[in-house]
C-alpha cells in the first residue's frame, strides 16, 4: 500500500503491520496520485510538475520519469499491470506499455 504527500514523498506500508516500510523521494512537487501494479512490484508516482516516476516496490529504486503535456488528474496500471494510464487536466489520456 503506498500513500502520496504533500511533502513531495510517497510513503509504502506494511498493509499486515500498517507501519511504514520506506518513503520515496525524487519528486520536486506535492505528490497527487499514486497506482501499484497489480504483481505489486512497481509504483506509479505524479505531481502536477507533469511528471510521473515509475519506483520498484521492493527497494524503493526509482526506475524513469514519465513527461506529460499538462499535469494529470490521475494515473492507473491495467488489471494485468502491463500498461499505464494517465488521464490530464486537458481531458488527454497518455497510455505506455511496460516493459
């Protein structure tokens, strides 16, 4: 389970302890939305700075930065975790196939 911040961090939990695993840094803006593929391995970050970071789950590694056109309203793995959605404030949706 991750949370987004308004300290520019995302925070991972434990969801059988509900204590904090790690806190992800990387961002230079307030974190909006956050997404965890469905294996649970990798964690989509966005902030309205039109960013969105990919980090692996199990050692909080960031993994690239995404670039958008306008900053997005949310983002989403596909039920398989084998895409990635985001949908912006201008009504676009910007899809990437993970590799």
């Amino acid at each position: 389970m991750a949370s987004s911040s308004l300290d520019d961090t995302i925070k991972v939990w434990s969801v059988t302890t509900g204590r904090e695993i790690r806190t992800l840094s990387g961002h230079s803006n307030e974190v909006k939305y956050v997404a965890i593929s469905s294996d649970g391995q990798i964690l989509a970050s966005h902030t309205w700075d039109k960013t969105i970071k990919l980090w692996e789950v199990a050692t909080g590694r960031e993994i690239c930065t995404l670039s958008l056109f306008d900053p997005a309203h949310s983002v989403a793995f596909s039920p398989d975790g084998s895409w990635l959605a985001a949908g912006d404030v201008s009504g676009n949706i910007k899809i990437w196939r993970r590799s």
